[in-house]
C-alpha cells in the first residue's frame, strides 16, 4: 500500500502504533509539555486525527520540575485482554509508568510506578501463556551510574502492582552502534523478534533486528542489519529509526518510526525536529527488507483557525511544564483567550504560553492582542533559551531574538488600540550559497495601517539541532506582564 509522509508533520517523535481489529491507534512523546502523550486514530494507515491526550491531569507525569528534555520520553502503546496499555518513561520525573484505558480516548490511568526497571523506552509484549514482559533500554538517568548505558534489558513484570519479577537480563543489544534503545518485541508465526535503534538519534540513527525461539532469547541479529538507515545518504529524510512494527489494512507489513527534514544548504538543520514517518517492508527468508522513507508530494497549503470560541482549547494546543487551564480562560471574555502572567518570560522554564506544532516547511501564525492589561505576543519556541518573539503592550511594538547566551531585541512605538502580531517562516531553498540555514523566520505587526516588519531571522538558531532538543518548533501566545487577550488565531501552512 502507498504510505503517506510525513505521517503525523510536526514534533511527533517517538512513534509507537498498534492495531486493534480494524482500528489503528499511535502515541507520541511530549518531553515537558501538557497535554502529555499525544493520541492519534487511523483506519489505513494514512489519515490521522487526533483523539486525546494520556496526560491530561495533574500528578500523571511530574514535569513541572523536570529539566529541559526531560519528561516523557518514548511510549509503546499496546491492546490486551480488552485494555489499552501504555508505558513510558517520566524522565528525571515519576520514572517508568504503566498507563491503562478502557478507550484509546482515554480517561487514563493516574500511572502505576515500574519498580525493578532502571532505564528508558519500556516496551510491552506477553507470551500465549499471558506472562508481561517488559523490555527496555539500559541507560542509566540518575545515581552512581548516570550516564552508563547497560544494553537492552528484560524482566517479566505484574502490569497491575508494578513489581519486577525477576532481576533485568541482557538480550542483544545490536550491532555495536551507541544507544541501543527503543526495544519492541513481537511474535510472528512462532517466532519472536526484538526490533531496536541504534546508533543515536541523530543522523546515524537506524533500526535493526533479531530473533529468537523465545521472548527471552538467545537472539541471533539479521545479517543485513541495520534494515533501515538514512545515514550517509542525500535521502530527504533523515534520522530514521525508533521504528514500531504493524500489520497493514492489505495483509502487508510497515514500520512506523521518526525522521526528520533537514534543509538548508548543508542540510544541517531540521525546524520541526523528529516527527512521524511510515515505510512499507517485505519479509525475506524471515528477516524484514525495508523500503526507504519516501516523502509524499505537496498537496498544498493548510489552514487552521482558531476564534476561541469553544469550552475548551483545542486538542492541537499545548504549555510548558503547567497547565494552561491553570492561568488562562475562555470564558472571562468570549471569543478571547486570556492569558494571566505571573513574571515570567519565554526566557523561563515554565512561561505562561499556548502553542501548537509548526508542521510545514512554510508557516505563517498570526494572532490578534489586546495587550491594554499586559504585555504579550507570538513566540517561535525550541526551548528557554532559544526562541523567537514578536510582543505588543504599554504603546511598545518589541521584537526579540533569544539564542543561548545572548539576546537583541527591536522595538517601535505603537499607537492605542488591538494589533495582530505575525510570525513567518520561508524555507530558503534556491537562495543561493547565502543560504545556510533551513529558513528566515520574519517578525512583524500590524496596528491597522499594514504590516510593519521588525526583522528577518536566521532559523537555524531555532532548530532542532542547535538547540540540541529533543522537541521541535513551537508556536504560539504568551503573556509576559498583566493579563493579555487573544483571538483571531490563524495558521496557514505549506510544503
């Protein structure tokens, strides 16, 4: 069957899918943002609407303290004995989690907490006989060992208590290539295979495979491992690994997985970071022999508006590390959502901010403010210390541009009343041997006499890989000063 790519556009990293009769369900990582563990529906693999969060209440995950590229990290979510199940890791928080639900919609489970589990990316497999077996890999977050990567791991584990039943195994741990992670274990026609990445998250990341008689191994690799990996290549993306293995609608096979689309002419920066891919396989002499991730062609351009009119935000719209029902209403004026600063800025761990995923190479966001109370605007987000900010408020029009250390800002008089700030990315392909980086990202406003442009930026310093982040392009509004109202939300996007 043909696949469509990117599958979910945007930052969506960390896939993991499972079929239940003719319904498909997939879960993404968060790190520190809320809603936590994005849930998405398919019938055939192609479409994918969004459907819930897992994370949704407060104590779930403990993101609220958890550094920069903690939190959730890595979920597999699987169907038995007529529950959904998920696991994941709260890094630097709760730990490794147990979730259930009785609807992929949820509400789900606070989390049981694993005990006998030292590491990341748990996955979840049981045997005819309906023992759990919960493998995982060995990378050490805390203690003496911080740092030490112990291989994949295994233990037989009570879903409901949480409890180990046994002390970790070592199974294979692949090639010999860094972090052997992302373990999922599947049994197929008697046989058991234990699909894992290797080789680091970045551009040599790659997906290989063993099998064994048993879900506890010995496991023998595939001879033509890795089976997926885009490094080294010109492919258009890149960083493909972190794969889960499904049936297809047509009796076939695919792998979902993350990539990412680096541009610019050293194609050296990716603005959406790691999202959502799909391939097709075969299998050959028992091994699986993949096909290379192939973007879908543009369909042309996507729009979204939001009037915030309804009872509550939208299922795209996320905050960082605290709630955003916590200090924002829709209800205090209809039509508007009110954001209530409490000091902070996007230079701040927990701003008082509400974005939504850029998902296109080419993006234009666009809010009204009545900045009368307060002070706030757009911001481009990676992390606190980058980010890109367009603000309005007390008869000043600032542009900032955060990167690391440093800071420049530009500012303007403003006249009284509402202005419509606009952030807007343009990929610069075709610009010539100037350019460098994947985008230029323009800063502007508009009081009602046209818009006026603050500056252009370079957007290599909002991407993935400068800012070493796990996440991707956030954008979206935040108050820094009093109580700031917004509407008219608009994104328009297009490959």
């Amino acid at each position: 069957m043909t696949l469509s790519n990117p599958t979910v556009p945007g930052f969506h990293p960390d896939p993991s899918v499972t079929r239940v009769g003719d319904d498909y369900y997939l879960a993404c990582s968060s790190f520190e943002y809320l809603p936590g563990l994005p849930l998405f529906h398919s019938r055939d693999l192609v479409r994918w609407e969004p459907i819930g969060h897992v994370v949704t209440r407060p104590g779930q995950l403990a993101v609220e303290k958890v550094p920069t590229l903690g939190g959730a990290w890595a979920p597999t979510i699987r169907f038995h004995d007529g529950r959904f199940w998920l696991v994941v890791t709260d890094a630097m928080g709760r730990g490794s989690l147990i979730f259930t639900a009785e609807r992929a919609e949820g509400p789900w489970s606070d989390g049981v907490v694993m005990q006998g589990v030292s590491g990341i990316d748990p996955d979840l497999a049981w045997d005819s006989d309906g023992t759990c077996f919960v493998t995982y890999s060995g990378l050490q977050l805390d203690g003496d060992r911080a740092g030490e990567h112990l291989g994949v791991q295994q233990v037989r584990m009570d879903l409901e208590t949480g409890r180990a039943l046994e002390e970790p195994r070592s199974l294979w741990s692949g090639t010999g290539l860094m972090f052997p992670e992302a373990p999922h274990l599947y049994e197929i026609d008697g046989t058991w295979y234990l699909l894992i990445a290797e080789g680091g998250t970045e551009r040599g990341h790659s997906v290989s495979i063993a099998r064994a008689a048993r879900p506890d191994g010995p496991f023998e690799g595939c001879p033509a491992n890795p089976v997926l990996s885009a490094r080294s290549t010109d492919r258009p993306v890149q960083n493909t690994g972190h794969a889960d293995l499904v049936r297809t609608p047509d009796g076939g096979w695919a792998l979902i997985l993350l990539g990412m689309r680096p541009c610019g002419l050293t194609r050296a920066f990716s603005p959406m970071g790691r999202e959502t891919f799909s391939t097709s396989l075969e299998w050959v002499d028992g091994w699986p022999v993949v096909q290379p991730v192939q973007l879908t062609p543009p369909t042309g351009p996507v729009e979204h508006h939001d009037d915030f009119t309804g009872a509550e935000l939208g299922l795209e719209w996320l905050s960082i590390r605290t709630p955003a029902a916590d200090w924002s209403s829709l209800t205090e004026r209809p039509g508007r959502l009110v954001v209530h600063a409490d000091g902070s800025t996007m230079d701040d761990p927990r701003p008082r901010f509400v974005g939504r995923r850029q998902q296109h190479e080419s993006a234009v966001f666009s809010v009204r403010v009545d900045s009368a109370d307060g002070v706030g605007g757009l911001s481009l987000r990676i992390d606190e210390r980058h980010h890109y900010d367009i603000e309005v408020g007390a008869g000043i029009a600032r542009a900032r541009a955060r990167v690391g250390g440093l800071c420049q800002t530009w500012e303007q008089p403003l006249p009284p009343g509402p202005v419509t700030v606009r952030i807007e990315t343009e990929p610069v392909s075709g610009m010539g041997l100037d350019a460098l980086g994947p985008d230029l990202v323009r800063l502007s406003v508009d009081s009602g006499a046209g818009p006026v442009e603050f500056t252009v930026l370079d957007g290599r310093y909002v991407s993935a890989e400068t800012a070493a982040s796990f996440t991707g392009r956030v954008v979206g509004m935040y108050a820094a000063e009093g109580s700031v109202a917004f509407d008219r939300f608009s994104y328009r996007g297009e490959d």
